[in-house]
C-alpha cells in the first residue's frame, strides 16, 4: 500500500459497518465503532476528516505497556479509536499520521 486510506467493511459477525484509517505503511492506525447503515459509517469518517487537524481533539490514554488515543468530535464523542502503542513516542506517530493523512484520505468501499 502506498497511500493513507480509510476502508469501510461490514462485519459477518453482526452485519454492520465498520472503518479504519490505514497508514501509507499499510498498518491500521484508527477505528470507528460498528454503523448500522454504510451512509452512517461515511458520516463517521466525515467526522473523523474534520476533526483530525486539531490537537485538542486527541484524548491519550496511559498503562503500563499499552498507549493508545481516541479521536473525538467537538461534542466530546469518541469518533475514532486507536491501535495500541508499546510507547507513547509510537503513540505520537500514530497521531501525528491521523492528523496528516485522515482530512484528504481516499475511501475505499470493501463492503
């Protein structure tokens, strides 16, 4: 994979629609919770596209080994979640890249 794009996919397990941020490397670095309608999860990556830009949006959360984040909207609401991190550096990576690629990556429909 050479560029940053969010997919969409639906679930087998509960037929609902699911996104997820990849980076150029290929590796998923943002997710979003399950859409009961395709229409709803492209919303979601709306939300996620215009939120991504700003610092204050990034909530980091913080265990022994394990650094993850959530992307929220203005609202509050978590509009994407993270991969875990073995360090909060590679955590920063991961939002740094979210902040870069999210606003102008392509969707790819694999539902």
């Amino acid at each position: 994979m050479n560029n940053p794009k969010f997919q969409v996919f639906k679930s087998t397990a509960n037929n609902e629609f699911y996104y997820r941020l990849r980076a150029a490397n290929g590796e998923p670095i943002l997710s979003g919770e399950g859409y009961t309608s395709k229409q709803s999860c492209f919303q979601g990556i709306e939300a996620v596209k215009g939120n991504a830009p700003w610092e204050s949006r990034y909530d980091r959360r913080d265990s022994y080994g394990n650094y993850t984040f959530n992307l929220k909207a203005a609202n509050g609401e978590i509009i994407g979640r993270s991969e875990n991190y073995p360090t909060s550096g590679v955590r920063e990576n991961g939002i740094n890249a979210v902040k870069r690629d999210a606003p102008n990556a392509p969707v790819e429909d694999l539902s």
